[in-house]
C-alpha cells in the first residue's frame, strides 16, 4: 500500500473493517500462491490448511479445532482481598492484569486455550517433550504464566522471566501457593545488561539446573538465543520448546543455528498463519514453534 496513502487509510478505515480487508486479501493471496506451485512441492499439512481456507477465512489457527472454544463459555472469577480477576485453569487460579474487565479476560484466555489445544501448532508439550519432578523450567516471556501453572505441581522448580509490572503483579497472586519453588525476575532476557534487561548466561551462572527453556517473546527470540551461548555449550541436560511463528526465516534460523549446538530439532504439528505481521510474505504458512532436544 502507497506509504501516503496508508496514514490516511487508518484514519478513515476503523480497525475491525482493516482486519476484514487484510484476513480476505490474504486468503486470496495464500490461495493463489499455492495453487501456482507443483502438486508435489505441497506437503499435506500444507494442503491440509488449504482445504480450511477453501471455505473459512483466514484465523491464526486455520483447522475447526478453534470452534471448540468460545469466551461466552469462560467463568471470570473476582478476587475480593487483592482486587483482581481470574479463571481456574484446572482447578488453580490463573489471574489476569488488574485493569482487564471481564471480556477482556474472556477473550484472552479463550485465546490461550487455542494455542494449548493438543491439536494446536503452538503447543509446548507433547507425550514426548515433557516435564518431570526434577526439571527446572525457565518460562522466558511468561506474559500471564498459563503454561507454567499447568506445569507447576509436576516439576522441581519454575523461573519466571517478564518485565510487564502488570503481569507481575498477576504472577505473584497466580504462584503464590508455590512461592517456595517459583522465582521472578522482572526483567527481559536480552543480548546485554542492564536495569531492565538480562543475558541468560549472566542468569545461568548461579543457577545451573535450568533443564528446560519455553521461549515465546513476540519476535525477540533470536535477542534471547543471543544471550544463550553458555547455557546451550555447557548444559548437557536440556530441552528448549521455541516459539518459531512471529517472523518469516524464524523456524529455519533457529533450527540451523541449535543443530549448530548439537541439539535434535522437531517442529510443532501444523502451520499458524501470524496475520498480525505486515512482513509476512511467501509461503505465509509458519510453524508454530520447534523443539529441541540435546541428541
């Protein structure tokens, strides 16, 4: 779109229309470029996202396992003593930001519920890749800690990476019943130190059980990689789940660079389609995120 022309168009074009306008070029586009493509350079969890999109429009998750979840079906609970609101996640309290009403919650956690779903490409875990009693878990971009809170009573220990003071505040009243094994360090996992930001390795060197890395930081994951080297080279004992589906090259960059490191890469089941992202071009379709374990 014309750089004069796109000022003007947000203006005058409200966001829910835009969204419209882009899920429906971007549909066509897919499509289109798929169908110029030899049958036999289409791989049948390609083809399988191509029937979705034949007759439903474009989602981050394009496969019907997403109509299993509605917001109108989620219970927001309020917290009288501290002021804030939250779900049971099976069974455990999982609070959001104090400012979020109630739909907003809803919609977030419905949200997050997708991305978990055992059909979902953006799932952690599998039978396979799993936590056990002494694994030590690094929650880098923990956001509301929905993955960790569904972790907590099987592993030895969680570290809480985020820097959202908001989040914080939510993350103390979520872990408090697990004070005495969860740990939260307010501050982004980055390439350098500072006030606000951490190199992992800095982390690492007083903390050297770390067994199991989840990384998902809205594009930042190759700044977090970045600040990994001592901790891929020295811990022989370790698996990562990283999220690969913010940026196009992200699933083949970060695949190279951890075989570099000795590790076994497998990719999440399925492709998400990150509309959100105005570089997003060919093949549209991205894995969820990898995972990898030392070989």
């Amino acid at each position: 779109m014309n750089k004069y022309f796109f000022p003007i168009y947000r203006i005058l074009v409200p966001k829910p229309l835009r969204t419209i306008i882009l899920k429906k070029n971007l549909r066509y586009k897919i499509l289109n470029y798929f169908a110029s493509l030899p049958e036999n350079e289409v791989n049948n969890e390609q083809k399988e996202v191509l029937h979705y999109l034949e007759k439903n429009k474009v989602s981050i998750f394009p496969y019907p396992f997403q109509d299993n979840y509605s917001p109108d079906k989620i219970e927001v609970k309020y917290d009288r003593e501290n002021g804030m609101r939250y779900v049971l996640q099976e069974g455990k309290r999982l609070y959001f930001k104090k400012r979020w009403n109630e739909k907003r919650i809803k919609r977030a956690y419905c949200d997050l519920m997708r991305e978990q779903d055992p059909d979902s490409p953006h799932k952690y875990l599998t039978d396979s890749f799993t936590l056990g009693n002494d694994d030590v878990l690094a929650d880098i971009g923990a956001a509301e800690g929905n993955f960790s809170l569904s972790v907590i009573e099987k592993i030895r220990k969680v570290c809480l990476f985020e820097y959202d003071h908001e989040w914080i505040e939510a993350l103390k009243a979520t872990f408090a019943p697990w004070s005495e094994k969860v740990e939260i360090i307010s501050k982004y996992v980055s390439d350098h130190n500072d006030v606000s930001h951490i190199r992992f390795d800095t982390f690492f060197e007083n903390n050297k059980d770390i067994t199991f890395l989840k990384i998902d930081v809205d594009g930042a994951e190759s700044v977090v990689l970045k600040s990994c080297n001592k901790v891929l080279i020295a811990q022989k004992s370790i698996k990562i789940a990283l999220c690969t589906y913010h940026k196009n090259n992200d699933e083949n960059d970060f695949t190279i660079l951890l075989k570099d490191y000795g590790f076994r890469i497998t990719p999440s089941k399925g492709y998400m389609i990150h509309y959100y992202d105005k570089r997003m071009k060919a093949p549209y379709l991205r894995r969820g995120l990898i995972r990898a374990v030392r070989v």
